[in-house]
C-alpha cells in the first residue's frame, strides 16, 4: 500500500540539501517535512531566521502528501465542543486562524511554481441527518458569527450537484477548494529554498539534550549520527514521532485513514456526481471523495487505531461504501489503496506552541495533531507559531485552552478504536 495515485501523477523538480554537516548550527531546527513543518519554515525564512528542516524520508511522505485533497474552511471539530473549551472571542480567533490558513493556501496554488496544484473551487457536505433544520440554523449562526459565505442547500436542490438518496441536505462551502497535495507539498518545498532555507531528507531525528539553554540534537543520516544545535526546535511530526520526541510522544496518537482511487471510469460517474466538487458527509468518520483527472473517483474512508489492512480487504470495503450511496457505480474497480498516519489528541485539536504548558522547556515547541481538520489548520497555525517566536503575537496561546492530556499509554490505541466504534454507533441512530 506505499505508492499512491499521488506518486504518479507527482510533478517535481524539488531537491533537498545534500548532506548535513556534523556541528551545524542554526537558530531553529525543525523536525518534520509534512505541511506544518514547511509552513513554518516558509514563515520563519520570509523574516530571515535561520532555519533548518530535517525529514525522515521524502518531502510529502506522509499524511501530508497522501491525504484526500481537500483545505476547508474551519475546523473540523463541532462548534457546541468548542465552546466547552473556549469563549465567543476565542472561537472567533481559531476559525480567523483557520480562515487565514484558506486563503494562503489558495494563493500559493495560484501562483508561479505551483501549476501543478490543480486546484478546483468548492467543497460539498452531505448530511445524513434527520435534523434538517438544525443544520439549516447552523449553517446561518456561523455565516453570521464568523463572517463565513457557507450556503444551505435543501434536498432538491442537492440533487443538482450529487445524486444520492442517503442524503438529506448539504453544505457548500464556496471558500474551500480541492487539490493535489503531493505536488503542493514538492512545490512548497521548493518554494523554501528558493528563500535559501536547509531541507535536508532521509535524516531521521534520534534525541535531544538541552544544556545552558541550547539544543543539541542528534539526527542520523547516511554519514551515520550527527549533530545539530539550535536555539529552538519545533516537532511538526505528524503521527509520525516515536520515543525520540520524549513526553511528547504521549498527548497523541497515530491514527490511521484509508484512500482509495478506482480505474478511469465512463459516463456513469458524471451521472451521480453531476459538479466538478469536493464531497464529504457530516458523519464522525465519514467519507471524502472527488473525480480526479482521468475521470477517476478517489474515495477516503474511516479512521482506525489498531489493526493492521490488505489491500484487497481495504478495496471491497471502499467498493462497498461507494455502491451503498451509489448504487450505479456497484460494479466499480478500485485501482489504488493507502493509508496514512495522523496525529490526534483526545479533544481532537492540534497542540500548537511549547510542548509543556506552563512548566516547558521554553525552546521546545509542537506544531501537530491536524488529522481531519484540513489542509488549512497547519498552515493557519504555523503563521501565529511563527509570529511568537518572532515576537510579534501571541496569538497561538488559544491552543492552550486544550490541555496537554495523557493519550492511555499502552491501551491509548484500543480505547481510541472502541471511542471510533461508540461513534460509529451514533451515527447510525443520528441515520436510522
């Protein structure tokens, strides 16, 4: 399940760094290539810090460059949650951030380097709720609230744009768009040395020591292990840190999500998905789909947090997801499956800012835990990261409302899948 319709369909002309030098030194190091980790470093080199990337494997390996293709505006969890955690005002301040994080990404899409992005405007939630008016009175709170351009669209009017007799009525959000994030990613990249910053690959994190308030961390790569000090360093892992990151490693999870693209496909795809749209549906893990170019559908599927998937069992579950909504496609041939690992907390929000609330080591910050928010809430939250450790806001210390909170050890994956489960349940009733 490593290669992906991405990787064949990749455009690049990107080439990191060659080797790191023993005894580099720099003012921040960053431990990661996904999207959160190149918007900082994007950010940080545009005010001429001295900053340096070190990626595992290849820029866009992970989640990053795999996922459905899709930057939404918000986040994506429930605004009645969030104000559990946050006042008026600071929702408003995360759905800017987020807002913010919409419109950069839209930009750098359209600009010189990133042709290959392929962008195409607009998203589609599908609800299969029973609740239509709720959705209805929601949909103009939040317009209203955020200043957001969302638009209910009622039964009949959804069949103008998708064909499924599931669904009770949507959302379209005009703002979000979708797109090819592997390229992006190469691109972006790009984008970064062409501003003169280090991005060095195949360099795996091992440790980090702090002594008289520098950083040395220990890094291996081809040369065996070498080393790097820094000021600051920032882990923008993903759901890809192990025990090298310290007590970090506890506040997350690495939780999985499945995609799936079929074989180019005939008429009867244009029948049901009749917009050139993204689609989703409200479920707690619900789908995510799109035609791609060569008329193919790619279709993203569940998260799960144990367990280890065929490619053949993972190719009749998609099939058998896609002919449940759309009994027309039944017969469809899903060409490629894989999955990727995303970060999630228990409260299902990033950890943006020092890795220890109030008792950290100052120098030491997380830029993670974005798994089904978007491609949107990294970049968003990478800026006011930056602007901190410029000195000019502080405007991340909204992330601190969600506290750093133990993710089960051991047994952290097995509660998280029986949570998934309990709310698979719940959707079936919400359905029913």
């Amino acid at each position: 399940m490593n290669n992906t319709w991405y990787d064949d369909t990749v455009y690049s002309k990107f080439k990191g760094k060659h080797e790191l030098k023993n005894n580099r030194k720099c003012d921040v190091l960053i431990v990661g290539g996904g999207l959160a980790g190149l918007s900082l470093l994007y950010n940080l080199k545009k005010n001429n810090v001295d900053a340096v990337l070190i990626e595992e494997k290849q820029i866009g390996s992970g989640a990053s460059g795999r996922n459905g293709g899709f930057c939404l505006s918000g986040w994506a969890q429930d605004y009645d949650v969030l104000m559990k955690y946050l006042s008026k005002e600071e929702i408003v301040t995360l759905e800017q951030i987020a807002a913010t994080g919409v419109q950069w990404m839209k930009k750098k899409c359209m600009s010189k380097g990133y042709e290959h992005t392929n962008l195409k405007p607009g998203v589609l939630k599908c609800f299969l709720s029973k609740n239509v008016e709720k959705v209805e009175r929601d949909v103009f709170t939040q317009n209203q609230l955020f200043s957001q351009n969302e638009e209910f669209i009622n039964k009949g009017k959804l069949n103008e744009y998708v064909c499924s007799d599931k669904y009770t009525c949507g959302v379209l959000r005009k703002d979000s768009f979708q797109f090819h994030p592997l390229n992006f990613m190469k691109a972006l990249a790009q984008d970064c040395k062409n501003l003169g910053a280090s991005i060095f690959e195949n360099c795996k994190f091992v440790s980090y020591q702090i002594n008289s308030g520098k950083i040395k961390s220990s890094i291996f790569n081809n040369n065996g292990v070498v080393n790097i000090q820094s000021e600051k360093i920032v882990f923008a892992t993903g759901g890809y840190g192990g025990k090298e990151i310290k007590d970090l490693k506890n506040f997350w999870l690495p939780i999985k999500t499945f995609i799936g693209v079929t074989k180019p496909m005939g008429n009867e795809l244009q029948s049901v998905l009749k917009k050139p749209l993204g689609f989703s549906d409200n479920r707690r893990a619900g789908n995510y789909y799109r035609v791609l170019p060569g008329n193919r559908l790619s279709w993203g599927r569940g998260i799960s947090a144990v367990g280890k998937f065929t490619s053949l069992s993972l190719k009749r579950a998609i099939s058998k997801e896609i002919s449940y909504f759309f009994p027309e496609l039944r017969n469809v041939e899903i060409d490629y499956v894989w999955s990727g690992n995303m970060a999630y907390a228990s409260h299902y929000m990033p950890y943006v800012g020092s890795t220890k609330i109030g008792n950290e080591e100052k120098n030491v910050f997380t830029l993670m835990g974005f798994g089904g928010h978007g491609m949107n809430t990294a970049p968003g939250s990478a800026m006011v990261l930056a602007d901190f450790m410029l000195g000019k806001s502080s405007k991340h210390e909204v992330f601190n409302r969600f506290r750093r909170k133990w993710n089960g050890g051991l047994i952290g994956p097995y509660i998280a899948e029986m949570k998934y489960k309990y709310l698979q349940i719940q959707d079936y009733f919400d359905v029913a």
